[in-house]
C-alpha cells in the first residue's frame, strides 16, 4: 500500500465533487470513479463505446418492461380477488325470486333483470350487479 502527498488546487465542474466528511485535517480519503472519454480518432473505441452504451440501454429498457409487466399482473391478481370478496360478501341476500322486477342498465349498456321479493335488502342488488358478465369482465 503506498501513500501520496495530493494538493487539489482547483476541481471543474464544481457540482463533480462533493467533500463528506469535512475534517480533512486529520484524515482524508477519496475515490475517483469516471469513465474515460473514448477516443473519437480510433474507430474501434468509438464502436465500442457505442455497442456499450447501446446495450445498456437495451438492459434498461427490458428490464422496465419486465416491471411494467409484474405491475400489470399483481394488478389484476388484486383486482380479481377484491371481485371475488366483493361477491361473497354480497351473495346470499335473501330477496332473488320475487313478485318485483328489477332492470339494471350496466355501464357496457348491457341490461339485466331480476325478479325480487319486496324489502329486499340492497345487498341482493349488489350482487345481482356482480354477477353479470359486465361484471366478470370489467372486475369492479
């Protein structure tokens, strides 16, 4: 391990560099990470380059697909299972059956009728809404 004596007079840009630990007194340490500039008069650097900078992009752009992909399925996963809650916790109302029909127009503009008993509670309305194939599809 070999030390140096460094003296910086002056650091261009002035946003590159910022010092964290401020007693520079008594220790200080620092790494520099760059990457060199390509040599722009050799055309294999510059190719180089270019397929590196090409290919990361590339990565980058799978890789927010792949995510954009995930995102979409928990989605629908999580829209799925709130209708099949949303369903059994409609289902059962007594009220289905009756003397009192009932059209609902579904916001597709498809219509469904039911036959229900007077004083059915809404909850039988509900889930006679979820059960349509408006429903099934739209997964409200």
């Amino acid at each position: 391990e070999k030390f140096f004596q460094v003296q910086v007079l002056s650091v261009e840009p002035h946003g590159a560099v910022r010092i964290i630990d401020m007693d520079v007194q008594h220790h200080f340490e620092f790494k520099v990470e760059f990457e060199p500039a390509p040599d722009l008069e050799d055309e294999n650097a510059t190719k180089e380059y270019q397929d590196r900078v090409l290919n990361s992009i590339k990565l980058r752009r799978e890789r927010s697909a792949a995510g954009r992909q995930e995102i979409e399925q928990r989605r629908s996963e999580a829209r799925r299972k709130r209708y099949e809650d949303l369903l059994q916790k409609f289902r059962g109302g007594q009220g289905e059956g009756g003397q009192i029909e009932i059209a609902l127009r579904m916001p597709d503009g498809s219509q469904v009728k039911g036959k229900f008993v007077e004083g059915s509670p809404v909850s039988s309305l509900v889930a006679f809404a979820l059960e349509s194939s408006w429903a099934k599809m739209a997964l409200p």
